[in-house]
C-alpha cells in the first residue's frame, strides 16, 4: 500500500533501484487501486466456536441500528496462537465491511 500521492510513474521509479539492488522480487511488485470500505468491527475473547451468536447479533441487530448492511464477507483476526492459547482465552477481532444506507 502507498499513500494517495504516489504516482504509477513514482512506483516504477522506486522498483528500478529496487531492482537495482535486489532482482528476486519483481514478480512480486505492483502498482494497482487498493479500495477501502467501512467495517464494523467487535472484539471477542474466547472459543472460536462462540462466534456464531456474536455475528448473528452483528447481522440482525447492531449493523441494522447503524443504518447499515454488509458489503461483503466477514473475516477475522486472530489475536492469539491457538496452539498456545486455551480456547477459552483466545483473542479474536471480528471484521464485517459495511456499506451506510442512503437515505
């Protein structure tokens, strides 16, 4: 990701002297759009397998008192090594992109 200033021109400036440097990772560079959209997000503590209620009030009651729906799939961060976390200390950040309803 880069900022709103870099240019296509800036970026393959900066991958000449990368490649200059370095050339086992031009397959791995590009220049392309990023969107970003609004989420919801709600952090949870506990077993994985909790979250089902956690996201069914997300869909049917917090999102809609937002005046909002879902923009697409929901995804998750996992805050906690599981295998080094007993499950019911596991750390979760729950994300659903979210688009506002227009009025």
């Amino acid at each position: 990701m880069t900022p709103d200033f870099v240019t296509e021109t800036m970026f393959n400036g900066g991958v000449i002297k990368i490649l200059g440097k370095r050339d086992d990772c031009q397959s791995s560079l590009r220049f392309e759009p990023y969107e970003e959209w609004l989420i919801f997000q709600t952090f949870h503590i506990g077993n994985y397998d909790d979250e089902g209620p956690i996201l069914k009030r997300l869909s049917e009651e917090e999102i809609p008192n937002l005046g909002a729906t879902f923009n697409g799939v929901h995804y998750e961060v996992n805050l906690s090594v599981p295998r080094k976390t007993e499950p019911a200390k596991l750390k979760t950040l729950l994300c659903q992109p979210i688009r506002q309803n227009k009025l």
